[in-house]
C-alpha cells in the first residue's frame, strides 16, 4: 500500500514573476561602476577624493599623530575625471 493513497496533491507550480525592465540609470555615487562614458578615477587619491595630511597632535596628554585628511589637490574632491586621462 503507498502512503499517498487517497490523499490529493495540492502543489500547484508557481507562476514566473513578471519583472518589469527598468531603464539603466546611472548613479553618480557608483564610482566603481560600469557607466556608458569614458572616466579615469584619480590617480592621487585612487577615487577617495582626499589624501593623507598627517599633523602631530596632543591627545590626553600624550603626542600623536593625527590623519584627517585634506581634499585632493589633483581632482579637487570629484574622486574622476571624465574622459581617459593618463596618469603624469
């Protein structure tokens, strides 16, 4: 005798969702992203859009160094540059 005698199966196969195709859209954030324009990522601060400033400092009575951070010099903050720009 087999154990699914009598007893009704009621699985019923999913339907596929339906997906709706967005547009690419590009976000400016994505630095590392793949975009449909030519970009270099700045070759100073390597896309941070700032570089170490290391200045000595004092902290509860004992000398240290402290790294902040500046702005980059070389693109200004905007961590790319549009276009290919080889590094010089």
């Amino acid at each position: 005798m087999d154990a699914h005698d009598g007893e009704e199966d009621d699985f019923e196969p999913e339907e596929p969702e339906e997906f709706d195709d967005e547009e690419d859209v590009e976000d400016e954030d994505d630095l590392f992203g793949v975009t449909s324009d030519a970009r270099t990522i700045c070759h100073l601060c390597g896309g941070a859009g700032f570089i170490a400033n290391p200045t000595a400092a004092v902290i509860s009575g004992t000398p240290r160094t402290v790294d902040n951070g500046r702005e980059c010099p070389h693109c200004t903050g905007a961590r790319k540059f549009p276009g290919l720009v080889p590094p010089v």
